[in-house]
C-alpha cells in the first residue's frame, strides 16, 4: 500500500538525541539448538523511529520480543533505559513498565471494558489512584480517537479500533519507548491507515520507536532507520531514502524487488 | 445474445424490509420444528403417546397418595387395595431424612447455620449485592461450626486468631520478599493453632463462657451431613484445585512434579477407598488417643479427591487461553500473581464453568458414598426407616423424596451457572 506522508508530517518534534535508549550488544538467542538470532548489535538512541524488515522468519518479531524479555537471550547483553536484561525479575518488571508494546493480534483482555484494559497497568502495576488512572486513559482514548468506545467491551469494536485501543492502552503507563510487532498485519486494508495515523502522531511527539512491519510507505515517511533481517542476522542498516533507492545487499533488492512489485 | 451495458451503479442504498409471512411466528415453529417431513411427524406423535402412557399410568399413584398414616399397613388399609403412594412415611420422618439424629430440641441450629449460608453466598455469587457482606462471608464457617456442633464459641474465634496472626506476620515480613513472608505467615498460624490456641481458648471460655450444648458427629446425619461435607468440599476444592492446576503448569520441576504426582494419584483411586482410608487406615497412622473427628476426615478425603479433578478443568481453561494474554500482561509489567489474579484466572474459570459446576453437582451427589463408611447419609436413613417394623418394605417413597431434594440442590446450580455464563459473556455482547 502506497501511502504519501511526507507532505503531511510535522518534524519539528522529531528530534533523536545522543542518549543511548537500547544498546544490544553481541546478542545471541537460539530455539533449542535452533539458532534464531545471531550477533545482533544495535544502539537505539531517544526519539528514534526505527523500522525493522525482513521476510518472515527472519528473527525480527524475536528481536523486539527480546527487549522486554517476552524472549530470553542467551548470549551477549541487552540494555533497556539503563537498566540490563538478566534473569533478575526486578529488573524485568521494571524494564517492561517502561517499554510498552502493540502485538499483531491486538492482544486485548476481552472480559474487561475499553477503559478498565486501559487502567488496569497503571493501577496494579505504577500503582496510581482509580481516578487518576482513568482521566490518564480517557486522555489517549481520545488521543486515537475512539474515547466514545470507552465502556463497551473489545469483541465489540472492529479490528482497526482494537489496535488503537492497545497502542492506548500502552501509553497509559507512559513509557519511554514503544515496540510495533506487526501492528497492522491482522487488519483489514481500510484500517490499516487509522492505526498508522495513531503511530505518526506518535513519532510526531518524539516517542523512541522499534517498529516490526511491512508497511513500506510508513517505513519511508517515519523512520530514520531501516534494519533489514534475515536468517536471524541484520543484513543491512540505512537511513530509509537510501534503503529503498539504493540497497547496498543483494538480499535486500531481491527483498525489496519482491514486496514492491505490485 | 444479452446485450447490455456490463456497468450498474446503484442509485441508493436498499432499505431493511419485513421478512415474508410465514416465516416467523407459531406457525413457522410448528411447521420446522414438529412437522417437517413423515419422520419428524411420526416421532411427534409417538412422543405425545408416550408422553401421555407415562403420565396416565403414574398420576393415580401420586394422586392417590395418602398422607396421614402411622405405618405402612395402616397406608394399605386406608388405600383399600388401589394403587397409591404412602407419602405418610415422609410426613413422620421427615426430620430424621433432613437431620439423622440430630437432637431434636437443637433443629433450630442447622436451621439457622443453613438459613446464614444463603446469606453468606449471596456476595459471592451475585454482584449487586454490598460487598460489606464479604465480611459475613468469611466469619460464616467459624460461626457455622459452632452453630452446628456446639462447644465453646472461643474455638473457632482462636482458629480465626491464627489467620490473623499470619496475615499480620505476613505484612511486617513483606519486605523479605514474597516467599520467605508466606512461609513466616504459615509458620506463625501454625505456631499459633498448635501451641497458643488451646490454652487462649480455655482463658476466654472461663472469662466469658459462651457455649452451645455439644453435638458430636455421630449424630449427625442425613442432608444436614450430605450439606456440611458437599459445601465445604466444593468451597475448599476450586481454591486449592486452581493452586494445583497453577503447579502443574509451573516451570519449577519440584512443583510441577508434585501436583502431577498429587492429580494422577488422586484422580487414580477411586473415591470409595480414599473414604474407607479416612474411616480406617488413618486410625493406624495416628497416635493412639488422637481423636480426630470422622466427618473432618471425610471432608478431608472429599476435598482432596474433588481438588485433583477441579484441577484439571481449571487447567483446560488455562490452556485456552491463547499465549498471547499472558504476553500482553507481562509487556504491561504485570508479574506473575497479578497477571493471574486479573488477567489469566477470570478468563480461565470463565472457560471452565461448565466443567466446574460438573465438578461440583458430582462432589455434592458424591456425599452419599459416606454410607459405605458407616456415616449416616440420607441413604443410610432410608435403610434404616426401613428397618422399622413401621415402614419395612416402603422404597420408592424415601427415594423420590431424597432424590428430589438431590434435585433441588444439583438443578439449582445448574441454572446458575447457566446464569453467570451469560452475565460473564463479553464477546459479543
């Protein structure tokens, strides 16, 4: 899907800075003896607006799964906001309070209203007041626009509306950076735009991104980083013109030559 | 050859319309559903013979049952040779069939104990009412115990002192981290039932002496029993069946073998041993002179067997769920406990309902297997009015009777569990 943003977007908020947000460094992670992630190294700094691509099974769900410890790794380390990965759950608990997360498939908790989906982090886990926590959540309820939907329950909006409510539902523990599993794949093309709409607001205000997703036209109109993956290794890293105009790996063309064709 | 121009644009939208005549109503229902073809029609029509043989040839045995009578010769004589119901046996035992032996002058205890239960499972199971009363519920079984086997009030009220002592152990030790505070918790309760409790409560009991006159359990019997043991078996075996279903789906080894080990021996035995266990072996392993009372053993045995098979069903909900729940949790910083106290469970046990009341309604009609073991349930009363020379040879009366209220109590859960799944349906409500 072609999407032209680049007329539309406000920068002026868009800036990344030279404070480190996520470092991985030599990391590895294996399925059994499965070796799902080789060497990986990357540093994310504040307000960066990174796009991950790659055929499927490529390691790069795995990847962002790895940075709030959905997945363990196994080799090297992984340095969320300060704070590293291990095996300690403190520092778990608190690296996934700070990193929120949208999953394909939406992931909401269909016996709890819009709004209680919404407030329920904030109150159990940041431990805020009833009332605090919901203003906090009617606040980015009618930031993606669908505040009206607040006390019906997930089956009951369509899947468009479900991702908006878990980018919402996300930002209510306000956290630092935000992880993107393929956010858009699970939808149907007519809603596909209203949840990129969400995500550009929110690279808009300078939010630190990691973005899984085929969505070409938002990985040129956003990011500031294209990774490219494949066979659990990063093929290629480039700013988005020059990764769509002039792949420097052979892989990458042949990637590019396929999902771009139509 | 059809020629037209292959473009159509719709002027406007159509609107909704009435369906045809026919196609809904009484008459539709008739016509789909008893009358479709010569199959259906001939099963309707075969059904309304049956239907009607069956009640033709039971109604004069109800309708002519008697009522007023001393025995069951008196019944006959009375019936004067027509085929009739000697329901009387009901109207003069009734008390026993509802309370064995139970001192007659003390009815009003497990009256009043049964009568508080209803109250004390109304915020449980109905949201609307005040969730004060939650307080009510969890005195209830202290209060019922007294209530129904007497004693001094000060003993339940020191059991309910140990609860207190662990759960303020557990809050001074909460900053030892999670683990060590619940075993300092449990260990503080045990120290306290074992070793303050008897002697607090003979202090109390001379200070104030507030007590029932003593029932003991041999006494005891009929629903009252078949009461006692099915609600304390079905309240203590969905807690500790979820504890165990948890276990097995634990990622330490030594839990997750224990409540495998637990489950597969429990669910492999059948019920009847683990009572005659209760009733006899259990005799040998304790100290001599220990008394420990039949019907707690019992309800010991019920649970632990009802636990192992209410473990399993809330372990089918839990694998349900699909994986991505648990992740949204976790990716939200909820740990272990909270994610299933608020996400996983209420899923879960909604899943389970049907399985769990299964679970129950088995539990409860389970109770009269306690008759294998000596203990009076309605069963074992039925077997004994018979052995009057009164009522001997009257079957069918106590049975209906017995299994009515059977009825009663299964059916009423059944509903409403059929209830809750309809309050709990959020999918496309």
């Amino acid at each position: 899907m072609e999407l032209n943003y680049e007329t539309e977007i406000d920068r002026s908020r868009m800036r990344v800075s030279d404070e480190v947000a996520i470092r991985i460094a030599d990391m590895n992670k294996w399925y059994g003896t499965y070796h799902a992630l080789r060497d990986i190294n990357l540093t994310v700094r504040r307000g960066e607006r990174i796009v991950i691509a790659g055929p499927s099974g490529s390691g790069k769900s795995t990847l962002i799964r790895c940075i709030n410890r959905l997945e363990e790794h196994q080799g090297g380390r992984i340095v969320v906001d300060g704070i590293e990965l291990s095996s300690d759950l403190k520092n778990i608990d608190k690296v996934r309070s700070e990193v929120g997360m949208v999953f394909q498939h939406f992931n909401l908790f269909p016996h709890l209203t819009i709004l209680e989906n919404c407030t329920l982090a904030p109150i159990w886990v940041r431990q805020i007041a009833r009332n605090e926590a919901i203003e906090t959540a009617m606040h980015f309820l009618e930031k993606v626009r669908i505040p009206e939907q607040a006390h019906k329950y997930p089956g009951q909006l369509s899947g468009g509306q479900q991702q908006r409510v878990a980018i919402a539902r996300s930002l209510c523990m306000k956290p630092k950076i935000m992880l993107f599993d393929e956010p858009t794949s699970a939808l149907d093309p007519e809603m596909i735009k209203e949840v990129l709409d969400t995500m550009i607001e929110l690279a808009e205000e300078g939010m630190t991104m990691l973005c899984v997703t085929h969505e070409m036209g938002f990985a040129q109109a956003v990011a500031n980083r294209v990774i490219f993956m494949d066979q659990g290794q990063i093929v290629e890293e480039n700013d988005p013109h020059d990764f769509f105009n002039n792949p420097q790996s052979e892989r990458t063309r042949l990637f590019l030559s396929q999902i771009l064709r139509h | 050859m059809i020629d037209r121009n292959p473009a159509f644009v719709r002027g406007e939208m159509l609107p909704a319309r009435e369906p045809p005549a026919g196609e809904t109503g009484l008459l539709k229902l008739l016509r789909e559903s008893f009358f479709k073809d010569w199959l259906s029609a001939l099963l309707t029509v075969t059904s309304l013979i049956v239907l009607i043989w069956i009640v033709r040839s039971v109604s004069p045995w109800l309708i002519d049952s008697v009522w007023n009578a001393n025995s069951l010769s008196e019944c006959r004589q009375i019936l004067g040779g027509a085929e009739g119901a000697c329901f009387a046996v009901i109207r003069d035992r009734w008390t026993q069939l509802l309370f064995g032996f139970y001192p007659p002058t003390q009815y009003w205890r497990p009256v009043l104990a049964f009568a508080l239960m209803l109250l004390a499972m109304a915020p449980i199971l109905f949201p609307p009412v005040p969730r004060r009363l939650l307080w009510f519920s969890a005195a209830f079984p202290g209060l019922a115990y007294w209530l129904i086997w007497g004693g001094t009030l000060w003993l339940p009220v020191s059991a309910y002192a140990g609860l207190a002592v662990g759960a303020i152990v557990l809050r001074l030790a909460t900053r030892l981290g999670s683990g060590v505070a619940i075993g300092l918790a449990l260990a503080g309760a045990l120290v306290w039932w074992f070793f303050a409790s008897g002697a607090v409560t003979t202090a109390l009991g001379q200070l104030l002496p507030l007590s029932l006159a003593p029932v003991t359990s041999r006494e005891m019997g009929g629903f009252l029993l078949s009461i006692v043991i099915g609600v304390t078996g079905i309240s203590l075996s969905l807690p500790l069946g979820i504890v165990l279903a948890l276990g097995r789906r634990s990622k330490m080894p030594l839990v997750k073998t224990l409540s495998v080990v637990f489950i597969e021996f429990i669910r492999g035995v059948p019920l009847i041993t683990l009572l005659f266990t209760a009733s006899l072996l259990l005799n040998y392993f304790l100290p001599p002179g220990t008394t420990f009372d039949l019907i707690l053993r019992v309800i010991i045995m019920v649970t632990l067997f009802a636990t192992a098979y209410m473990a399993e069903v809330i372990r089918g909900g839990l694998a349900a769920l699909p994986r991505g729940q648990y992740e949204a949790a976790e990716a939200l910083g909820l740990d272990y406990w909270k994610a299933q106290r608020l996400v996983i469970m209420p899923q879960a046990l909604k899943i389970s309902i049907p399985g769990i009341v299964n679970s129950f309604i088995g539990l409860f009609k389970d109770t009269t297997l306690v008759v294998f073991i000596g203990l009076l349930d309605p069963i074992a009363l039925s077997n004994s009015i018979r052995a009057t020379t009164d009522w001997q040879g009257i079957y069918w009366e106590l049975f209906i009777f017995i299994g009515g209220l059977f009825f009663i109590f299964c059916f009423s859960m059944s509903r409403y569990s059929m209830h809750l799944e309809r309050r709990l349906k959020t999918e496309h409500r």
